[in-house]
C-alpha cells in the first residue's frame, strides 16, 4: 500500500490513543467478567475499574456526580435518549440547522409525534444568530439541542450564552459534543449544560461503539428510559430501578470499550492539555490558510475561517468540479483519506449554500502533522490545477 495520510478525525480519530487496544485485549483476555452479575474477584475488579472510568469523566467534564455519567452505545443513543426521554406531543424543543442527522432525525420522529420544533438561525458560515436565538428561546420550550461544533465546517456554537438563556428561562439544555468533547474545554456547571453526549470514539481517541452521556439530576428526572431491561440491581422490580446510572443503563455494558475508553482518559491525562489544544488550533489554521490560498483557483472554504471560532474540521466546495471525483482523486493518487457528501448533516449544507452537491472535508487530529497539511496542498493544487 502506499502513503496514506488520514484527515478524516471528524469520522473517527485514527490512531487511538496509545494504550487503548492494549486495554481492551486486556479485559478480552484477562479480565472477561461482566458487572453487577458476578459475585468474585474478576467482577469487583470489573467494577472498580467502570466506577474508575466513570469518575475520571465526571471530573474532566464537570458530571455532578459519577452514577449521573451513563455508558451508552453512543452519542446517537444518547442524544436519542435525551430527545425521546424528554418529549411528548405538545411540547416545544428548540434546535439549529447545524445538527447532525443523530439530532435532526430524532427530532422529525418526534414532530410526527405532536412535537413542535423552534429553529434557531445561523449565518452562512454555521455560526448561531444569538440575538435572534434569544428571542426565539422563550420559557415555555421543555428543550434546547445545539451541537458544541459542526461536523461539516467545526463552527463552535456559542454554548455558554444559549445554557445561560436556558437556565434564566428554565429550558432543559443538551448538548451535542460529538465533535468537541477532547479538545475543547466542556464544564457541564458554568455551562449550564443539562446533558452532554459524546461519542468514545472521536476526539476522546477511544474505541467505536461506546458513548457517554452525562445528566443533570434535574435532566435525569425529566427522561423517561429510552429502553428498559436488566441492570444486575433490585431484580424483583419489574420497571427500571429508581436511581442512576442503573435507571437509563440497561443491559451488559460495552465493557472492553469501557477499557479502552479508560486507556484513552489516562492518555489525555498524562497531556499538556493546553499545548495540545493550541497545537490543534494552529494546525487548524494552516489548514485553512493552505487551503484558502486556491480560491481564485475554485475552491471555497466554508465556516469562519477563523480557527480560534472553530474545531479541526475544514470544509471545501470544488466549485468547477464534482467534489466525489476530487475526494475519490485525493485517495487514489495521493492516499489522502477524507470524507466526500452531505456528512450526515443535511440543513447544514442548505446554510451554507453547499446543498445538495456537498462538501470535502478535512479534519485533524492530535497526530497530524503540519507537514501532512502541506502535503495536502500539493495534492489540492495538483487537482484544481494540474
Ligand atoms: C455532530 C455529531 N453528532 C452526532 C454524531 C453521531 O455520533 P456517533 O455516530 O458516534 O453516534 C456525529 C458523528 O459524526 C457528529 O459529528
């Protein structure tokens, strides 16, 4: 095989941090029992570390305490949850047309139901029109949903101005951190957030098929389970136990997930989280930059542009071309690796003016280098140029 260069972190960091396949093979072959079913050793020790894992979230993401952090499959079952758990006919939610399909869709489901949804404006470049946004939030919405930062050009919402409106108005506030949660700092307490989700698999650099969904007490007595079954706890009852994280946590747990997941906090643990933060902020900003300098050539940057209102994620339109057949181009003869389309965020690209052609996008990671931001300008230029 030859080079090949990954920009496609906003999919799924690749590679993971170091630590996490070892602590999975870890549990798979020396640990193997489950949680809250077994009365020895193994179990216990199982145990100590979820609680572990669970604490080490609640700290770096300001839980109230470790049983309000849930282990759920992923941000799509967690954002599900919230929105489901939630809502009933007749009440009112607010979103962005920023929102991934793991919102949007939840959410048309629920408008079929007797849910009425409130758009909260944003600008051509995805960035919310607070103003507006004020206005539209009004007390007797039950829910606000707003993604941290868009997975199709990495404008960050302003999280800390809409959880504040929420609070003053009394609106529950979710949170979709799928693509901020590692980089970007999230305090749930100043941020006023009631329920944060996030994915183990991107920016966190662990493993597929785990997510964490943290709660307020106020957001955990306002969900109704999203699906029900065994916990390992108070099994004479025949509905959920009443207390948390067992109430919204049914089922065997992904347990060499939770492993691997645990890897990857130790590794970040062990960072200069603000070096680290910097540095993607600057890599962010040659990419725009690199990028930026083919626009009289046909290429448009979308988003702000600006990397300190951004995540790592840059999208481009190939205006003269067909941006599958440049994504496609940019693999074969370069082994460059993005991601071509709409990216599962359908009223994104109507607010930026890419739909439906779409967008190429490039997103880093902590393992990027700058010199494969380099690499990927010769590749762009050979392109649009060539
Ligand atoms: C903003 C956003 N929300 C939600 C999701 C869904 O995450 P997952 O597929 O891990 O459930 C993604 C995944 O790309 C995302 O980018």
């Amino acid at each position: 095989m030859g080079k090949s260069c990954y920009f496609d972190n906003a999919a799924t960091s690749f590679p993971k941090a170091p630590g996490v396949a070892e602590a999975m093979t870890n549990y798979l072959t020396q640990v193997g029992s489950n949680v809250g079913r077994g009365d020895y050793q193994s179990a216990y020790a199982a145990a100590e570390r979820v609680l572990e894992v669970r604490e080490k979230l609640c700290r770096r993401f300001g839980a109230p305490d470790p049983r309000n952090v849930i282990f759920t499959p992923g941000s799509t079952y967690g954002l599900n949850a919230v929105l489901k758990g939630v809502l009933r006919p007749g009440d009112k939610v607010a979103a962005s047309p920023m929102e991934h399909n793991a919102v949007l869709r939840p959410l048309t489901q629920l408008e079929q139901a007797g849910v009425e949804i409130v758009w909260l404006p944003c600008s051509h470049t995805g960035e919310l029109l607070l103003d507006q946004a004020a206005e539209l939030l009004t007390p007797d919405l039950k829910l606000c949903v707003l993604t941290h930062a868009s997975n199709v050009c990495g404008t960050r919402m302003p999280i800390e101005a809409v959880g504040r409106l929420c609070r003053e108005r009394g609106i529950l506030f979710c949170v979709d951190a799928a693509q901020s949660a590692g980089f970007v700092p999230l305090d749930m307490g100043p941020m006023e957030i009631d329920a944060l989700a996030m994915p183990a698999h991107k920016g966190l650099l662990g493993p597929q098929g785990l997510g964490v969904l943290l709660l307020t007490d106020a957001m955990a007595e306002a969900m109704e389970p999203l699906v029900s079954g065994g916990t390992g706890s108070r099994s004479d009852l025949l509905e959920m136990p009443p207390f948390l994280p067992d109430r919204l946590e049914p089922g065997t747990l992904n347990l060499p997930g939770i492993y691997g997941l645990g890897a990857a906090l130790d590794w970040w643990e062990g960072q200069d989280q603000a070096a680290l933060r910097h540095r993607e902020e600057r890599l962010t900003g040659h990419l725009i930059a690199r990028l930026a300098e083919y626009e009289e050539d046909g290429l448009r940057v979308l988003g702000t542009r600006d990397e300190k209102k951004q995540v790592g994620v840059v999208s481009v339109d190939f205006l003269e071309k067909d941006n599958a057949e440049c994504a496609y181009r940019l693999e074969r003869d370069f082994g460059i690796q993005t991601r071509c389309g709409l990216h599962c965020a359908p009223l994104a690209h109507k607010t930026l003016g890419t739909y439906p052609q779409g967008t190429v996008r490039f997103s880093v990671g902590p393992f990027t280098r700058f010199e494969d931001i380099d690499y990927v300008q010769g590749a762009v230029a050979e392109i649009l140029c060539g």
